[in-house]
C-alpha cells in the first residue's frame, strides 16, 4: 500500500503524547498557546507533478487546468485481475463529484488504446481518461503497481494515496468504494465488515494454515471468546507499535479473559515474517497468510496497516482501528480492549487536551450514535468540500478546541478532534474533567460561540436543539440500519425558512426610496428577471418554478399560489423580500428599522447566504451553486459595490452622485423605450 500523505501541518508543540487517567492536574490544560505554535508551518505533502496527455477522446488535458477542484487520480492497467474491481468502485463514486466538488481524472496505463476504451466504456466513466499505454505518467509518479489512486487537494497537493493487489473476490469493490469515501469525506455506505451506527456485521470465517503450526486456524471454532485480529505487514514500523502494544496490554487481562490474537500477513514472504517476529519478540500469536487475498477482500482491508478488528464472543465486530498514532490510539484501544472482554473501561481521558469523540463513544456508545446523525458531526468535511479547511475564520467553529491548548492543530496532527464534538458542547474531557462542563442542561451560551448573528440566521436555541439533543434523538437508535443509514445519508440536507415569516410582504418596490442605490443594482439584475426567464422556457405559470422565480410564493402579501405575473409584476421576481425577509414590518410608519428586516452585509457570505440562496439554487436546480457562491454574490452584490465589479461606487447608497444619477436616468429611458 502507499502510505497516507500527510496534509497540512502546524506547529505540533501541543501535541501531547501522555494520556492519563481523569482527575489528574488541570495545570497544562489552562496554558493558551503562542502566536507562534498556532502559525501554518510550511507544507509537507507533495504537490502532484504536472503532466498532460490525449484522452481517450481524442482532447488534450493538462492536469494544471483543474487545480482549484479536489482530484482523484485513478491510475489503472485495464488488464490486472483487480482492474474491475476498484473501476466498479470509482465509478459509483464519480456519481458525487458535482454534489461534493471534487473531479476525477484516469490514466490508462501499459495497456493498447482499443483495449483501454473498451474498459472505460464497460463501466460507464463519465470523466476524461488519458491514454498512458506507455506508463510514462504512472512512471512520474513513481508508482509501483499497476493500481492507485491519489487524493490531490484544491491547491494542488497530494493528501493521500492507495495501491491495489490482486483479489478476484467480487466483495471487493464494495470495500474500495467505502474506503475511496472515508478519503473523499463522502457519507459511508452499509459495510458488511464495518461497523457503523450501533451496528455489529457478523465477522467472515475462514480457516487458514498457521505459520510453524500444526493446526489450521478456524475463527469459527473461536465463538464464546473475543477474537483480535490484526492485518499487517511484517516490516512495518507501525505494525510493530501496534504489535508491541497488544503483547503488553494483553498480558494484563485476567487470563480467562484475554482474547485470541491472529494475525494475517499481506506479504506472504514466510521466512522474513518468521525470522523478524522472533526477533523483535512478537512471535507471541499466529500468523496466517493471504496469498489469493481473500481475506483482505472479505475485511475491506484495502486502506493500508496495521487493520485490527475487534470480533465480540458472539462472532461479530465490535470496532476496528485502521493505522496507529502514538498520541492516540493506545489509550482508546486500551478502552476498546475492556470494553470487548467484559473488563471495567478506564476513563484514559487527556489531561492535558481534548480526547475527541471516539473515546467518548466507547461508554457513551447511544449519545456517540446519535451525534453521528447530526450536522455536528460532518462539520469540518463541510470545510474540506468548500475549501475553506485552511481558512482560520472558518476552522474554529468547525473542530474541537481550535487556538486551545491541547485542541486541534490539523488533520494529520489531530484528526480525533475534527467536527463539532462532544466536547465543543459538554467541556474539555465532560464532566470528568472540565471544571467548566455543563451541569443544568442549558447549552445555549456554548452553542451561541458559532451560532452568532454573523455566521447562524434565525438561530433560536429552543427550536434547534431538538435537531441534536441526544434525548429528542434517541428514537433512532431504535431505527432499522437502512433507515439509519439514509439519515446518514440526509445529514448534509440544507435547512428550509431561516427568514422570518410573521411580517407579510411589501414588493421591492417599496424598498425604493430609502434605498435608490441598492434598488437601482438590483432591478438590473438577473433576479429582477426571474419570470422572464420562465417565460422564454413556457413555465410562466408553473407553480413549482414560480415559488423560487417571485418573492413570497404563498406567503401573506408575497406572490398568491394562483397569481399571474402580468397581474403582480412587483412581486413576479427575485426581489429585496427573497433575501432579506419580508419587510412589513419594517416599512410601517414609526417602525424600528434595525431588527425588523435580515441584514446582510454583516453575515458571513459562505455561512448565512448561502443558506438562503441555497433554498432556490439547490442540487436539483443549480448544480454546484454551493460551490461557486462568493462569485455568485459578488455579481448580486449591491449598495456601495459596482455589481460583479468589487469596485466601490462613486458615492455612498442612498447618496445622490454621478452612478446613482446615471443609474436612475438610464432606468427613465428604459421605461419610455419599453425596456429596449
């Protein structure tokens, strides 16, 4: 396997490698860290080398022309065993690539063109495949296998990379495309090795020769006793960690309670294994081998080493843990160990940091299940999507403990503490550390740290909380794992009416004369032609395409379900109502003017408007809208900004000056010219 890339990194002095037991001193936690710890250090990943090529099509492509996008990198031989495999895989993936705002780009490599474009027709590529039949390209990227796949990132750099061997197990691109999603901060997909959302898969039997044994190894003939078994590579150094870990927590159990390890060995190179275990003295549990790698098909283990998954007494399992970071990992599959084997769980919190929700989950397993069906809880992938994941306004609200000591640092360094966690809401460690942590039940203060007037409309605490509350969520764990699983799925859905809606609707026009500047920007807008456009397409009195074509469909004073536009012209558009909320209110003689009406111009562009234009120009409507939106404002902006400019205009809104005048003359022929 390619190792995983690293992503950004930042300065890792608050990274502390001891976990301790709760209760210990509170005093590292309160030290804030310097300016300096929290700077960007410089990248360490490599940036993709650039290359282009003919595709498959007959068009050139130059592999620079999509940075600004995510890119999956599919190198493939169309002629490996494993070919079809990860091809089925990227192809149910390339399905999302509009939704969440990635690209994939092929290069068939070491194989003819004929056979090349008879593979990608088979399974249905929709992407451009570059025709490598001389492995030029799989040789500048210095791959080894003839299958990979690189994760580059929007600025051009590589984040993380897979190899593929040889399986003809048809399980197989089932277990790629979760893995290709886990990469992709894509929602998972049921797993038949996986477990996801409370659920236990039954672990796949098999019954293997045992390196120097006797016996065959039967996982069967293990039910009535917890199994570990670990997938691993016989000279790698963190399989040796891991490996050193198991021996030494193991021997700690009560015998009678101690789980079977065994090991499956992905080399297959019997005498080095044998000679390295003993002597590094891990010889301590059987090894078997993989040699058609069925098992790995049967696992999914295709994301690299070490793989351990922890199988129950009953046969089915439990967690797994892919990799193994030192700062991380030993405490909580110390907690996941006592947990299988029916032992108390020690509380292995950091004292000195944020421990993440994955420790949590091990004795809070329905809160950690319910917290998975929340937006909370795909936060920082909704960064990631949107590129924002570098931008230090955005991340703070976004992970646990940011510019904290002990809180997030990066993706690499702390990935434990992405998303808003358990400890965003209930304190550093919960009740079991934080002298801060929640006690009456009212969230609200930690909640209104991100859900503020610049970055959350129409946040209302009470209305809200529902949407997260453990206790209003604890019916889904109930659930069955299809309905769990398109939760999951829906999580990421945009939420509907953030405007007000008790005021009626006015109609832009009486938004005029206290804002000439403003309406004069706007009335030459595509908005102001929203039924226009309906029109030219025969959909002027459709009422579907009339709700996001008028301002105030159905709503009190907005534009009636049954109405024509020819009959309600200041409402037949986009007017000032649809993004800002009805004025009614704020139109009223003697009215207050501030808080009556949804200002804008303090909100935050990626966070607030997008929510309301997002309504509208959704998937369904405006593929990719999301991901083009600051460009898309900047063409809507209005008030003291030239639209689709960013120059400012001569005077202030609402100013008398030479654009204002301009505008309002130009508007004056246009109506004695019948808007020609």
């Amino acid at each position: 396997m390619l190792p995983r890339v690293r992503s950004r990194t930042r300065a890792l002095a608050l990274v502390a490698a001891a976990f301790v037991a709760c209760g210990q001193s509170e005093r590292e936690a309160t030290r804030e860290p310097t300016a300096a710890e929290l700077q960007p250090a410089a990248r360490r990943e490599k940036p993709l080398p650039a290359f282009e090529g003919w595709t498959l099509e007959d068009e050139r492509l130059e592999i620079s022309s999509l940075l600004g996008r995510r890119l999956l990198l599919f190198i493939f031989n169309p002629e490996v065993k494993a070919a079809p495999h990860v091809a089925r895989a990227i192809s149910e993936i390339a399905a999302l690539r509009g939704k969440h705002n990635f690209e994939i780009v092929g290069a068939a490599t070491g194989s003819d063109l004929a056979t090349a474009r008879a593979f990608t027709a088979e399974y249905g590529f929709d992407f451009p495949v570059i025709d490598d039949s001389s492995a030029a390209i799989a040789r500048r990227l210095r791959l080894r296998g003839p299958l990979a796949v690189l994760g580059v990132d929007a600025e051009g750099y590589v984040i993380f990379g897979s190899a593929f061997g040889e399986t003809e197990d048809p399980n197989a691109a089932k277990a790629i495309e979760n893995q290709l999603r886990s990469a992709l901060r894509l929602p998972p997909i049921a797993s038949d090795t996986e477990p996801l959302l409370g659920s236990r898969p039954l672990a796949p039997t098999f019954r293997a020769d045992v390196l120097d044994g006797s016996e065959p190894f039967d996982l069967a003939a293990q039910r009535g006793k917890p199994v570990v078994l670990i997938f691993f590579l016989h000279t790698c150094s963190h399989c040796h960690q891991t490996l050193e870990f198991l021996k030494e927590t193991l021997a700690e159990l009560p015998e009678d309670k101690r789980p079977t390890v065994v090991g499956v060995e992905v080399s297959g190179r019997t005498h080095s294994v044998r000679e390295l275990l003993s002597e590094k003295g891990l010889d301590f549990f059987p090894v078997v081998f993989d040699d058609d790698g069925s098992l790995q098909a049967a696992y999914g283990a295709f994301a690299g080493v070490p793989d351990t998954v922890l199988i129950d007494a009953e046969g089915r399992i439990a967690s797994r843990v892919r990799g193994w970071q030192l700062e991380r990992d030993p405490p909580l599959m110390r907690m996941r160990l006592a947990k299988l084997v029916g032992a108390p769980v020690p509380m292995l919190l950091r004292s000195n940091g944020y421990s993440g929700s994955e420790v949590c989950g091990v004795c809070h397993e329905s809160e950690h299940e319910t917290w998975q069906l929340t937006h909370h809880a795909s936060a920082f992938d909704t960064l990631v999507e949107h590129g924002a994941n570098e931008k230090v306004e955005c991340v703070g609200c976004h992970v646990v403990g940011y510019q904290h000591a002990g809180g997030f640092i990066s993706s690499v360094a702390t990935r434990e503490l992405e998303d808003v966690g358990c400890e965003s809401c209930h304190g550093r460690g919960g009740p079991h550390l934080s002298p801060t942590s929640i006690e009456n039940g009212s969230y609200e203060a930690a909640c209104l740290t991100c859900h503020d007037t610049k970055h959350s409309l129409g946040f209302e605490y009470a209305r809200f909380l529902p949407r997260v509350s453990h206790a209003a969520l604890a019916h889904v764990a109930a659930l069955p794992p299809a309905e769990k699983q398109k939760l999951l799925a829906e999580r990421s859905r945009p939420r509907e009416d953030l405007l007000p809606t008790a005021a009626p609707y006015v109609g832009s026009a009486a938004c005029e004369s206290c804002h000439p500047a403003e309406f004069a920007s706007w009335e030459s807008s595509a908005h102001a032609g929203a039924v226009t456009t309906l029109a030219a397409a025969g959909k002027q009195d459709d009422a579907a395409c009339l709700k996001c074509h008028t301002t105030g469909f159905g709503r009190p004073g907005g534009f009636p379900t049954s109405g024509t536009a020819g009959s309600h012209r200041n409402l037949a558009r986009v007017g000032c109502e649809s993004c800002h909320g009805p004025g009614g209110a704020h139109v009223e003689d003697g009215a207050a003017r501030a808080g009556t009406i949804v200002s804008l111009a303090d909100k935050c562009d990626s966070c607030v408007i997008l929510q309301i234009c997002g309504t509208c120009h959704d998937e369904a409507n405006d593929p990719g809208f999301e991901f083009e939106v600051l460009e898309k404002i900047e063409l809507q902006r209005h008030g003291t900004i030239e639209p689709g400019t960013g120059k400012p205009k001569g005077t202030s809104a609402g100013a008398e000056g030479p654009l204002r005048l301009e505008a309002r003359i130009a508007r004056a022929f246009d109506r004695l010219d019948g808007g020609n």
